[in-house]
C-alpha cells in the first residue's frame, strides 16, 4: 500500500540447469547474516504439496526490542491482501452473485467511468481508477481513520487516469472498491467474509483483518533504521487499506493459502484460470514471477515498513512467503537466495561493510535536487552521519554509506552517487538502479 522510494526491481531471477533440493545450511548462513548484521527482521517459509518444510523467524515484535518473532508472528502482509480479495470475488463469481463482466456502475455509479469499468477490469489494473497512494496528501492521513464514504469520496472526486481496458496501471483503488463490493453483495464484514470464505476452507489459523498491532498478541510493529538502531515506524489506520492491503498473517499460512488455492480448495478451475491469466502484466489479484526456466504465481506487498513475498511455482507444488517488519536489505536478493538454496543454484553470501563518512562532508551533499527524466524531486538531508533522501510523495529512507560518495540503498537495489562539478561543488546525485541511471541535479 504505501508508497516506496524509487521502482522496484521486478521479482525475476535467471540462470540456466537446476536441481529440486533445499540447501539447509546455506539458507541458515544467509538469514544467519542478515540477522548478525542487522539487515533484517523477518520470517521465512517454504512449503511443498501444502506442507512446511523450513520455516525461520529472526527480529523483534515490539518497540523496545525485547521480544523475539516467532513463527506465529503476525506481520501485515500489504498488497498480498489483494490475492484473498481476488479469491472472494471470484468465489462470488462461481456463485453467480456477479460475473467478471458486471459494471462498477452496479455498485458505485458516481466513481468516474462506473458504467465502462468491469469486475475484470478492477481485479487486473484495468480500470484507470486514480491510485490515491500515489497522491502527496496520501502521507498527511494514512494513520487516521476513514468511512467508507470519506474513501468513496475520495475515490470518486479524482480523475481516471486513462479509458477502462485501454491500459493498465497498478491502483489500490481498485481493491479497496473489490472489497466493499463483497461487503454489498454479501451484507457481510469484509473480515467475516475473510474468516468464512478463505480462513475456515484452508485452514489458516493466524490470519485475520487488522488493526492496530498488539505486540501482546504476537502482533508485530515494523521498524526503520536510523543512527545504528530500529525504530518502530508510524502504523496505517486499517480501514484506509481494506481489501488492498488490511490482512495481518503469518508465512506458514501464507503458504497454506496459495497450496489451497492452486489445488482447488477455494475457487474452481475455471476461475482459478481467470486468475492466473495475464492481461498483459498482470493476472486477476496476482503477477507472474519467473525463476529460471520455471514459472510462479504471487504479489508482493508493502505497507509502512513492512514487506511481504508469496510465490507459489506450479509445476514442483512448491511455495515461499517471507514477512518483513524492517529491511536494509533487498528482499527480492533474499528471495533468489532463498530459491537458489531449493533449486540448488550458485549464490553468494551477502557481505556488509560498515564504512562511515564524517558530517563535513555528509554537509556538502545536503540540499534540494531534481530529475527531469524521472520527473521527481528528492531532498537530501542528514541525521548525524546518516545520510537521508526524501522522493516526491515517498517516504524518507535513509542510505548507506559504500564510501565518501557513493551510498546504497540494499533495499530497493539502488546505489546514489554524488558528483562534484569543476569548481569542486556537489551539483549532481547520480541513481543507479535495475541496470539504469538517472541523473538529480541540484536546485
């Protein structure tokens, strides 16, 4: 749900020639570094035909750090929530309560282009409903609470950002609209529609609708790293997310829901079709993620710091979740970690460097810069000797230094570097990231 600096790297990994059997040892060495080097608090599992076969948590509840994550640790799981919101409408789908072609109109004629919007055209990104998250006042109310009508309001008051079907764009305002069409058509709670319609079936014991985090329940707080420490971030007020990103779960449920569902215990055949699918990038409520010469289902989700991977490959019966409550650290890295470690691929241990640049020269790069190519402002400023940025309508992160020029942000893969023009000033950061580069010029 909530927005993170720059793009990231797709979840797509190749190499050539593999074999089906999990390196143990090497999966505990790179959680073992993570944890030792304070890159990450986390969960992990891998599952195959529905059964867990690894499972490790490492990191912290609550704010002050004192108590450790468990595999029953509930973590929000951001837009993976949008997978269960698929689940339930194609369910209703099956039901013949609504078809994949039934108008938005039906439900919320006054969100623009109701009448040309389909079900379909909601699930797969189609709709060209503007995503509210990307708005710069998204920041100044996420932790309130919102009624419904405060959010179809809001929902309704902006302007489609293209024609239905013409194009396809990655709004959460499509799932949250998911969302209250089930509450509509069920005149149920979107949470008891979760508990009858997904939890019950797969026998998920730890998933739920959230709330505010209760570290008593072995609900877990999410963190962010500044000045050589965690520290536990602002929390979204639940009701704003919805059916784009409200659901609280743990990894071995997570793996339970996507064998569920790719064996035919939650939606039928013909709907679990539709679902995997792609309309062009996407499929309904989920992505195609690629390894090597096989091919997996899932989404990916994000919401405050919060982080979350589901992925389930067909073909061996075989699925990873990973939660995170706070990373300086790719998770995607670990994700092809954790799958060369299965499928017995080469990889390399991460090795973490703790270089540190003196607040004279972290004061040179202070300041405002912009991108024209990104169309993107970013701000630049420091906290003792960490070095902070701040994006058009993202989230302040803070970087790492690899020397007295060049910064790393492990966990969008992305490395800043400042340059300095012919008079010896910083005029110009350099990002690095997916393989491009762009230049920020100094205002």
């Amino acid at each position: 749900m909530k927005t993170k600096l720059f793009f990231i790297a797709a979840l797509v990994w190749v190499s050539l020639g593999y074999t089906q059997t999990l390196n143990v040892s090497k999966l505990d060495s790179i959680i073992t570094t993570l944890e030792k080097n304070n890159r990450a608090q986390f969960s992990v599992s891998l599952a195959e035909k529905g059964q867990v076969i690894y499972q490790r948590s490492v990191g912290y509840v609550d704010t002050n750090l004192t108590i450790p994550v468990n595999e029953n640790t509930k973590y929000r799981i951001g837009s993976i929530t949008k997978m269960f919101t698929s689940v339930m409408i194609l369910q209703l789908v099956d039901e013949k309560k609504l078809t994949l072609q039934t108008p938005l109109s039906k439900f919320f004629p006054k969100i623009k282009n109701a009448k040309l919007v389909t079900i379909e055209q909601l699930l797969a990104h189609q709709s060209g409903i503007h995503n509210f998250t990307n708005d710069s006042t998204y920041l100044d109310y996420y932790t309130s609470p919102k009624s419904q009508k405060e959010m179809l309001d809001m929902i309704a008051a902006s302007p489609s950002d293209f024609d239905p079907g013409t194009k396809q764009a990655y709004s959460n305002a499509n799932f949250v609209l998911l969302g209250y069409i089930i509450e509509k058509i069920t005149k149920k709670a979107y949470s008891e529609n979760l508990q009858i319609r997904i939890v019950q079936k797969a026998g998920l014991k730890n998933t739920y609708y959230g709330s505010k985090a209760d570290p008593g329940k072995n609900e877990c707080r999410s963190f962010y790293w500044r000045n050589d420490r965690w520290k536990a971030d602002k929390e979204t007020d639940m009701s704003i997310p919805h059916g784009a990103g409200a659901i609280v779960s743990t990894t071995n449920d997570l793996a339970k829901f996507i064998h569920a569902l790719f064996g035919g215990k939650l939606i039928s055949t013909t709907s679990l079709t539709d679902m995997a699918t792609l309309r062009k990038r996407m499929g309904l409520g989920l992505f195609s993620i690629p390894f090597e010469e096989k091919n997996g289902y899932g989404h990916n989700g994000g919401i405050d710091e919060f982080g979350s991977q589901l992925v389930y490959f067909p073909e061996d019966s075989f699925s990873i979740a990973i939660t995170c409550n706070g990373s300086r650290y790719s998770m995607n890295d670990f994700m092809g970690g954790a799958l060369c470690s299965y499928y017995n691929r080469p990889y390399d241990i991460p090795v973490f460097s703790n270089y540190t640049v003196a607040e004279n020269i972290l004061e040179q790069y202070i300041g405002k810069y912009h991108s024209a190519m990104l169309k993107m402002d970013m701000d630049v400023t420091r906290d003792g000797t960490t070095l902070i940025v701040k994006a058009t309508d993202q989230n302040a992160v803070s970087l790492e230094a690899m020397s007295d020029t060049q910064f790393n942000m492990y966990e969008a893969g992305a490395i800043f570097e400042f340059k300095k023009n012919e008079l010896g000033v910083v005029n110009v950061v350099v990002l690095k990231q997916g393989g491009m580069e762009f230049n920020f010029d100094r205002q």
